[in-house]
C-alpha cells in the first residue's frame, strides 16, 4: 500500500542512509483510504513547483501539482485511477523559472526507447521459487570455491532476424529458455549481464544509464527479468549484474541538471563531468545523491536476488584526475588526487552489502594500483569481493598476439602477474572491452594462420584456467567468432557448425568442468601456497610449467609450450613419485589439434630436477598445454 513520506523516512534520506528508499520514491499504485490509484514521490529541493503529467490530465502541468514534504526537498501527490501501465513524467518549475520535463529518477518501469516516460509499474509480487538457492547462496564460500562467468550482452547474444532492426531483442522469457542450457552444458558456473537498466542509446551498451531501478524495456518487463534470474538460480547458475555508478549521461529527459542546475551532479565540472564519455559524475558527497546510488545496489539485490555486482569504472571514482590534464581538475581537501568521498561511498556499498547479503559478492574494475581493493574496509581497504586483473589481462594479451618466433622477447609478460599475484582477490577478465573497438576477436588476436589461431586461443584459454585467480569470458570467444563484437548483431553462431570453431567451445567446456571439479584449480586461487613454479625461465623455448595445489596439498602439474614447435624429451622436476596421467591436452584431436602427446601417462624418473627429487620427461605438443595428475595409487611420496 502506498504511504506519504514519514518523518523516519524523512531523516534517514537526509542521512543517506535510507536503504530501501526505492519502496517510497517513485510510482506505487495501490489504495489509500480505500480509493484506488497511484502515489507519486520525487526529489527536487528548492524548485517552485512539481507536477504530475501524462495522457490521463493532457500533460497538463496545473492539473495534478505535487505537495512539498516539509523542507525536505521531496514532493509527493496520491493521484486516484492512476493503474499499472500508465506513462507520467514531473513537469518542474526550477527555482528561476526555468519549465522542465523530466522522467522519475526512481522509475522501476520505462517504455521502449526512443519513448522516455516513466511507467507506473504493477503492484503484484512475483512468485520466487529460489528458495533453496538462495538459503545456500548464504554459505558460499567464494574465496575458495570455483567462479567461472560467462559475460554476455543480453540484447545481442541472439536475436529475432525477422523482426524489425530495433525491436530484435530476445525477451528475457526467450533468453531463459535458450542461454541457461547453453550456459550450464559449458560448466560455467556464472553469468554477468552487462548493464540491464534503462539506457536511450544502444551503443552505449547500457553503460550510460537513464533509469538506475527501471529493467531495460528492450527485454521485456521487469516481471519478466525476475522470472529469468529465477530460472538462473533454479538450474544451478548466478547471475552477476553490471552496475554504473561512475558516470550517467547529459541526456536533457533524465537525471542531468535535475532542477535546472547540477543536482546529482558535481556543480564543479572539473569533479562533475567525463569530458572523454560526455557524461556527468555523481556528486558522492551530497546525502541524497549517496542514497540514491547505496539503494539501487540494494534494490538489484533484494527485487531481483542478484548474486553479485561488478562496479564499472571504480577507477574513474577514485582519481579526481582521471583522463583530466594539469589545471582541468581540482583536489581534495588535503591537496591529493583521490576522491576521498567516492571512497567512502564504495566502502559504504560494500559494508552494506555484505551484512545484508551474505554470500553475494561485489567486483571491481579498477585499473590502476589503488591498494586493498578486495582488502577489509577496517584495515584501510575498499572492502570488495574481488578485483578485475587489467595488468593480467593486457599483458598476457599482448604477449599472445606475438608472433611465436618472437616471444621469448617477451616471456616476462607471462610471469609477472605472480608479482603481485595475492595483493587482492582477483578475476581474471576477457571482457567485451577486448573485442571492441579495432582490439579484433579472441581468435583474431592470435598470430599465425588458421590451424595456428585456433591452437593459440586453446593454449591461452588453458593458460588462463591454470593461473590463480576467477575467471571470466565474454560470449563470442568461447567458440572463436571470427569479428568483433557488435551491439547491433548477434553472435555468429553459424561458426559453430564448423569443427574447428566446435571444438574449441568443447575444450571450454573441458576447461569449466576440471576448474569446478579439480579443487587444485580453485580452492587456493588467491594464497600463495596454491601456486608453485617448476620452471618459469625457459624464455629461449617459451615454455611455461607449474603447480597447482588444493588445501590438502594435492597437485596438478601443467606446461605450456608457446611454440609451434614439438619439444621431444622435454624434462621437468616434479614432487612426487609414480605416473601423471594427462588430464587435458589442447592439442587432442578432439579440440582441433593434432594429437601429439604422452599416450596418456608417464612415469617419474629419480632424477633429481629444479629443486624436486623427481623428474618427468615429457613430449610437448606444438601450441599446447597439458595438465597432469599424479595417480595415487602408484605413487610414492619425496
């Protein structure tokens, strides 16, 4: 039932610390002394008047004038017959005069672009039936359980090709149906969306958002988002959200100068403004703009049992002079560069977050050496889940992209990142940011011809499962698209009728399915004592071998050969006695490769060998990896 705005109500969202505040601002139908219809709350302090507008009054801005909420800044009207379905905007009379139209800052429905109304949503509940999820969900324990996501565009993982150009869109009953058995027969273990709230513009891929607590109409009802987490969870799979906190777009319609100036903005435009994005920044420091921002990470979480928030853009948060030269920004208090009020929103957010939800997890991609991200608030840190690894990531990327002759030029690339490997929780991402923009496809990066670029791609994917950290693929690189990425097109799925491009999305498969089973591959993803280099120097044979352990002290061993040449009586050092088995070969007939291997097991040598007293001779296929486990049975300990 919907409720005026209480004096409770009424502190705690001067606070900023109202966390539920979308269950009072906005559209809520209902009845109030028994009359049927609609409440409507804004947030616009210091203008002359607000009006309710919309077909039913002939967008008539005298016809439905809000009542001020004391001097709160809030606005607030019950108007009857209002129903479900209904579009409204505030007409706003800013403080000089100035008439303004303006969609609901905390609509939880708009209509399909290019329309920019609110829309009045329905007052029925949804029926969960993740209950069990859910009550397991509160004792995950990420830190040392698997975390495999497959990354993906809801607007073009398929599309409808007989429909018209902008109305293609799957809707999320149809996404359910298609991409939650694709998805869980790759083993995966999450998905994340990119930003599903509402946005004017296609491109911007939802990262220029203009309803923070409104589901993109392009999917369908937020009814519907619902029912497709729901069926998410009832099949064994998380759903991560992409959420944009950073920045939001000058579009005249939305939040931009609210009131006719900067209301949720920075007034300052050398704090207020991403002069690169043509967007405006969040003024973190004023109450009212912090809760805005706090509850809508809540709302996902608790409307729509989202798993998990990935942070977009924390870097551009935290630095007052990101992507700004000398003289164009202007620092905090004590004369730094850090944002010091962005800090403590994001500590906030986790803070919050994590009393509230246990077991949902918060990422960020910060791209700089920030410390303690993924580290406690309490000793200094900003207290996230995990971190995305950007210097992984574009390091190994460039070292992939080398042609193989010249890459023992680069082989630190590749052992760098155990530098600096357990500073913070992190996630290793091959995000849609890596197939964008001329950057070319996963397959495409590699160098060499056809049966090369696939051999590389399965070499790196197994690299990629093999070094420490949660892992993450952008839909497209799991069976080798050949372009980029592109908002307006779905995949290229008819690659997948090609045995090269099949194969490949088998060895994902393969990879997700030893990652989840094999505790060596994730149980110590961010300790030390889960990773142990047998050889990290052979740079003049670009070889590559390691240890993974599990919390029992059980091992895989893998190499990596980043040559196109066959290495024959290739011997490593291993720390135990008896027969490896190979566990996964890259280069089996079955991935596309060319069945050069080890017959399926090898015996140790009592040879002793870079530090071990066990040695293992080997045959290494070209561009290839395998991974080895030590038979107990036939085993002997050091």
């Amino acid at each position: 039932m919907p409720q005026p705005p209480g004096d409770i109500d009424l502190h705690l969202f001067a606070e900023g610390r109202h966390y539920q505040i979308w269950q009072l601002m906005g559209a809520h139908p209902g009845a109030e002394d028994g009359i049927t219809g609609c409440r409507f709350t804004v947030w616009a302090p210091g203008v002359q008047s607000v009006s309710v507008v919309g077909d039913f009054n002939g967008w008539n801005q005298h016809a439905h004038v809000m009542q001020a909420v004391k001097s709160s800044g809030l606005w607030t009207l019950f108007i009857p017959k209002i129903t479900p379905g209904t579009g409204y905007k505030y007409s706003i009379t800013s403080r000089t005069g100035q008439q303004l139209s303006k969609t609901d800052p905390y609509a939880r429905q708009m209509f399909l672009r290019p329309e920019t109304m609110a829309c009045v949503p329905t007052a029925t509940r949804y029926d969960w039936q993740d209950s069990t999820w859910l009550q397991q969900r509160t004792q995950f324990d990420w830190l040392h359980q698997p975390i495999s996501i497959y990354e993906l565009h809801a607007g073009s993982w398929r599309t409808h090709p007989e429909k018209e150009e902008d109305q293609r869109f799957y809707n999320w009953r149809e996404l359910a149906a298609e991409l939650i058995p694709y998805v869980t027969d790759l083993n995966y273990t999450h998905i994340e969306l990119l930003p599903v709230s509402e946005h004017p513009l296609d491109a911007s891929w939802g990262y220029q958002v203009s309803g923070y607590y409104a589901p993109s109409a392009r999917y369908g009802t937020p009814e519907d988002f619902r029912y497709f987490i729901d069926q998410c969870h009832q099949a064994g799979l998380g759903v991560f959200l992409d959420w944009v906190p950073a920045h939001f777009p000058k579009d005249a319609f939305a939040l931009a100068n609210f009131i006719g100036e900067p209301l949720y903005e920075y007034a300052d435009t050398r704090k207020g403004e991403h002069k690169e994005w043509g967007t405006l920044i969040f003024d973190y420091a004023r109450h009212e703009v912090r809760n805005f921002l706090l509850a809508n990470a809540l709302y996902w979480l608790e409307e729509f049992h989202i798993d998990g928030l990935r942070v977009d853009a924390v870097a551009a948060m935290l630095h007052l002079d990101y992507a700004r030269a000398s003289g164009q920004w202007v620092s905090n208090q004590y004369g730094g560069r850090e944002n010091l009020e962005a800090v403590t929103l994001l500590q906030e957010l986790n803070r919050v977050v994590h009393a509230q939800y246990p077991g949902v997890v918060t990422m960020a991609e910060e791209s700089t050496s920030w410390p303690g991200v993924s580290r406690p608030i309490e000793i200094g840190g900003l207290g996230f889940s995990m971190k995305w690894n950007m210097g992984w990531m574009n390091d190994n990327l460039d070292y992939m992209a080398q042609d193989p002759v010249y890459r023992k030029f680069h082989h630190n690339k590749m052992t760098f990142s155990q530098m600096y490997a357990w500073t913070e929780n992190f996630v290793l991402p091959l995000s849609h940011d890596e197939v964008v923009h001329l950057k070319r496809s996963m397959l495409d990066k590699m160098p060499g011809d056809y049966w090369q670029k696939f051999a590389n791609l399965r070499l790196f994917y197994a690299w990629h499962y093999a070094h420490p950290g949660k892992k993450l693929l952008f839909m497209g690189g799991e069976f080798g698209q050949w372009t980029e990425w592109n908002e307006a097109t779905e995949l290229d799925w008819t690659l997948t009728q090609y045995p090269a491009h099949d194969a490949l999305r088998t060895l994902l498969k393969d990879l997700n399915g030893l990652y989840r089973t094999e505790s060596a591959l994730h149980e110590l993803d961010f300790h030390s004592e889960g990773f142990r280099w047998i050889d990290c120097n052979d740079t003049e044979q670009s070889v590559l071998s390691l240890l993974r352990y599990d919390k029992a002290g059980n091992h895989l061993l893998m190499v990596f050969n980043f040559t196109p040449v066959v290495r024959e009586h290739y011997t490593i050092g291993v720390p135990q006695a008896g027969t490896y088995h190979e566990l996964l070969n890259t280069d089996s007939e079955f991935y596309g490769g060319s069945n050069c291997g080890n017959g399926g097991e090898l015996s140790t040598l009592a040879q002793p060998n870079m530090g071990f007293e066990q040695s293992l001779m080997l045959t290494l296929p070209p561009l290839g990896a395998l991974y080895l486990q030590l038979n107990h049975a036939n085993s002997t300990s050091p």
